[in-house]
C-alpha cells in the first residue's frame, strides 16, 4: 500500500460515515489559486461547515446540536438518566443487552484487578498476543463455523482493511451502495477497481459482473444487515451470483450476529449459506455489547492480513479485560436464546404498532427499524419525543442517509419491555400531529420501492 493510501486510511478509519472522496496521488504540488489568496490547508473545514449550514438552513443549531452530546457512561440500558431526568433510551446496539450483564462485567473486572486495564501493551506481532486473544479468535471461528479468524481493535479495521488488502492492482471489487461506510473506504483505498451497485439492486450488480472477465479475480461485499434501513442482503441470491461469476463473498454482519437465525449466528444462519460465505466481518460493539471487531475465514485469508492490513498489524492489541468480556459475551449470545425472543417481541410490538398507524417502516429484517423522512421532519420528531415525552431515540441524517432525506433510527434490546415498545408507538403518533412526521414519510415513501433507492449517496 503507498503512502497515500495509508494516510487516506487512517482518515477512514477517523470517519466511518463521510464519504470520503479519494483524489489519486501526484507528484505535482498546487500552490494555490492563481489570484492573491493562497489555499490553505485548513480551508476545507470552512468549507465543510458551509456546506452542512446550507443543507441545515434553519434547523443548523438544532440538528447540530444533537451530535456529540454528553450522555451518562451507562447508555445502553432502558431508561437513562439525564440532566436528572429518567428517560426510555431506543438509541443503542446493544440489541441483547450483554454490555451490562454480571457475567460479561466480572470477566473484565478480573482481568483489570490483576493485570491492569490497557494490557497487554504492543502489537499482536510482537508483544501484546496473549492466550485470551487466541482463545477468542477459536472460539469466534467454531461460531462461525469456519477456519479460523482475528479479532482487530475495531470492526471498522477489521473491513476496510480486509477490502483494502483483498483487491489488488487487476482485481475488482463490487460494493453495494449502502454497505457501511468502511467496506466503502476499502474499496476506495484498494489498489484495484471499485464500483458501487444500487441498494440490493442484483440487476445491476450482475451488470457489473458480467463485464468482468471470469477468470478476473473479484469480491463482492455487502453488510448482512443493513444500519440504516434493517434491511437484509439477499445472501441466498449473492451466493448464486459468485458462483456464476466467480467472485468472493464477503459479508459484515455488524447488524446481523446475535439477532438473526436459529443460533444467533447471524444473516447467513438465516438464508442458510454460512458455508458459502468466503469472508465474514463484525463488530463486537453491537450485539457482544463490547469493543473490537473481527475477521473469521479460510487460514490463508487470515495469515496474510495478519501481516499487510495497518489495522491489525500496526496497532497495539485489543486490550485483555475487553478480550476477557467478548468470550463470555460470545458465551451468552449461544446459550441465552431468549434474549433473542425478548428482542423479537419487542420488533414485533414496535413495528406492527407503527404500520398499525401507517408509517412505512419499509421491510426491516434486523433489529434496526427506521421511519424515513424527506427534509428534516426526523429532527423535529427526535427532539419532540425527547422534550415531550422524554425518550431517546435516534435523528439521522445526510451523509449516513442520502441527501434531502432523514430517518428516526429506533434500536431496542432484548432488556426493552413490550409496553416499552407500546409507550414509544404512542409517542411517535402523538408527535406525528405537531411536526407532520406521517405526511412527510408518506412523501418520502412515494420515492421508487423504498425512499432511499436508487439515491446516491453524494
Ligand atoms: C455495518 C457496520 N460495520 C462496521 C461498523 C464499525 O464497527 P466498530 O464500531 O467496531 O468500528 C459499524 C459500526 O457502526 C457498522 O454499523
């Protein structure tokens, strides 16, 4: 990898949800405009500003000012507290509640009370591979059921890096346009070509293939789940497609693992693929209610991005009492299905009470449901269910959702009641009357399938 695509890294791994513009290196140096004014380095984040106070107008203070909150340490329960007052909180992913579970704590605890809380200092390399990081990675790999897998600092590493490193000067690689944002950085930052296909769209994702010579090596990655819509990749159709055109399957199933399929293992578990997947990503910060992510696949696979991707290679190693924790959660998530009934329940009760109102929730899959808005109804609606009826739910906007549109983002866990869910429906509809939430994602819903189809993302 060149200079420049390393640096370009590390500001991908600063930004998983910008859409990062990658301009290819040259040796020529511009020194500015050719009038007086010189460019300055630091013009863009003048730049940067003006273009979000536009796409804002009115609402800038406001919907700014919903980012970057403080929040209490302890998030990802039910109810929060803040500025003193009990809130229901809808915002997290920690779908099966493990962040806070005993077992997961003391895991930790134990190794903090005797080894500190940063160790084992070092890159995985040289000093900081410990018993605890093997142990986890086998453990990981018996889950997914393949040969074997790393566990990175973040899931965010753990994808870019793997596209990154897979797709080499005269290889291809396949994205779907609404894969997060770190599967797009890789194929950015790879050495081979990228192209993006519309959301889900197979058509022209076989399109894409098809142009491409067979014998051309190619990967096609998608998410299992997607964050924003809950929406699932059809894996059973992507497997057909690699194989008719000779691709590699690579999946991250942030959004998936722990929620999906018979076992929790995930979107493939639910179309019945799991062997055909080439490649699986994740990330332990959602349902493991911890820190880091992984890479589970063939051993070759994995002894090679052990030693090229930056983000496993060069940064010190997860810390144990994290590593510890993520055992015990991988632990759980396989022997408390009914965690995963609770999440369930509560899905059910949320989305049929919001269709039951005739919002088009769209055809969520996962734990994440999502009311699509046009404009900026979502933030008027977010912050009305927080001063009003004091719950916490999420506003999403532009960039992580295409331009001109916003979403209220709602995730509940398994540690949500049913009447949890009910109180929220009712909350959403009351407010729909002041901030014409319903009409505007009956707007947003009039677009194409979905409202977010066939819209690019910048
Ligand atoms: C689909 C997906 N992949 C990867 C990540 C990044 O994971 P991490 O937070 O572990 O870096 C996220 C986090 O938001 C995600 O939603």
């Amino acid at each position: 990898m060149d200079f420049c695509k390393k640096v370009a890294l590390c500001a991908g791994f600063a930004n998983s949800f910008a859409v990062i513009k990658l301009e290819k290196c040259s040796m020529s140096i511009d020194r500015g405009t050719s009038g007086n004014s010189m460019a300055d380095l630091y013009d863009k984040c003048d730049k940067f500003w003006d273009r979000i106070r536009k796409l804002m107008g009115e609402h800038f203070e406001v919907g700014v000012a919903t980012f970057f909150r403080e929040f209490p340490v302890v998030n990802c329960l039910p109810e929060v507290v803040i500025n003193g007052e009990t809130h229901l909180q809808v915002a997290t992913n920690d779908y099966l509640g493990l962040a806070t579970h005993p077992d997961v704590v003391r895991a930790a605890t134990e190794v903090v009370e005797t080894a500190g809380v940063g160790t084992p200092l070092g890159a995985r390399p040289l000093t900081g591979n410990t018993s605890m990081h093997l142990e986890l990675e086998a453990k990981l790999a018996a889950f997914r059921r393949t040969e074997g897998a790393l566990v990175f600092n973040l899931g965010l590493g753990a994808m870019t890096g793997t596209v990154a490193c897979m797709v080499d000067r005269g290889e291809k690689v396949f994205v779907d346009k609404y894969a997060h944002g770190c599967i797009s950085d890789g194929a950015k930052l790879c050495k081979g070509e990228a192209y993006w296909f519309g959301h889900n769209d197979l058509e022209e994702l076989e399109d894409q293939l098809r142009k491409c010579p067979l014998d051309q090596p190619k990967m096609i990655a998608v998410d299992g789940v997607y964050g924003m819509t809950g929406d699932l990749a059809p894996l059973d159709k992507l497997v057909e497609l690699k194989h008719k055109y000779k691709a590699r399957l690579f999946v991250d199933d942030a959004h998936g693992t722990g929620i999906l399929g018979e076992h929790g293992r995930g979107t493939p578990e639910f179309f019945g693929v799991e062997d055909e997947i080439d490649l699986h990503g994740g990330t332990f910060a959602k349902s493991f209610g911890t820190f880091g992510g992984y890479l589970c696949g063939p051993q070759k696979v994995l002894d090679y991005i052990k030693f090229v991707s930056p983000g496993f290679v060069l940064t010190k190693a997860l810390p144990g009492c994290i590593t510890n924790a993520t055992i015990k959660s991988l632990e759980l998530m396989q022997s408390m299905p009914e965690r995963r009934v609770q999440l369930w329940k509560n899905l059910t009760v949320l989305r049929d009470g919001l269709s039951a109102a005739g919002f088009n929730i769209g055809e969520p899959q996962g734990a994440v449901t999502s009311i699509f808005t046009r404009g900026m109804t979502a933030l008027a609606a977010v912050k009305l269910l927080e001063t009003k009826h004091k719950i916490i739910v999420n506003n999403v906007m532009y960039p992580a959702v295409p331009y001109g549109t916003s979403i209220i983002r709602i995730t509940a866990s398994a540690l949500h009641t049913t009447d949890q869910m009910q109180r929220l429906v009712d909350a959403i509809v009351d407010v729909s009357q002041e901030t014409g939430l319903l009409a505007s994602n009956e707007a947003a819903s009039l677009k194409a399938n979905s409202p977010m189809l066939n819209e690019e993302l910048s």
